[in-house]
C-alpha cells in the first residue's frame, strides 16, 4: 500500500467517523447517512483492495455534492470531511 493509499484511508475513516456520530444524534436524514456510509466504506474497501481507479482530470468522487443537497450548513464537519476527500483524491490520488 503507498501513502497515498494510507492517507486517503485516514481521510475516509475521519468522514466515516464523522458520519457515525451523526447517525446516532439525528433523527433526520437517516437515509442520505446510510447511503453515505455505505459509499464512503465501499470506497475505503476499494482502496485496500488497489481497485479504485486514479482520478481523470477534473473528475471528483462526487461526495461534496452528494452531502451538500441535504446536510443543514455548508460549514458542517461532515461536510468538511467530504470536500477533503473529493480534493485528495483529485488531486494526489494515482491509483496503482
């Protein structure tokens, strides 16, 4: 595993704990934070598995927008969390 690999890892398992937290509180959006969850662990998976494909130019995972259509400040942790992945893979992620 390469450090790219690692560190997106650790960037999944912060948003993942993130996401966590919030299911246990929020009685609202339980569906988006499922469906949330289970992208960011399939993602992560793919990862330790060498099968996420490198980022095309431009090309994000799609989470900050995903997250944005339903999450209540645009300033929120998990969203936070989010955007940080959308940007390292962007940018560092070089798959194999």
């Amino acid at each position: 595993m390469n450090n790219n690999q690692r560190e997106l890892i650790q960037i999944l398992d912060n948003a993942l704990e993130i996401a966590k937290k919030m299911q246990l509180q929020e009685t609202n959006n339980q569906e988006m934070l499922d469906s949330l969850l289970n992208k960011l662990t399939k993602i992560k998976n793919q990862v330790i598995n060498d099968s996420l494909s490198a980022s095309q130019k431009g090309v994000t995972l799609g989470l900050s927008r995903q997250v944005s259509d339903w999450v209540e400040s645009l300033d929120a942790p998990l969203l936070k969390a989010v955007r940080k992945i959308d940007e390292y893979y962007q940018q560092k992620y070089c798959g194999n």
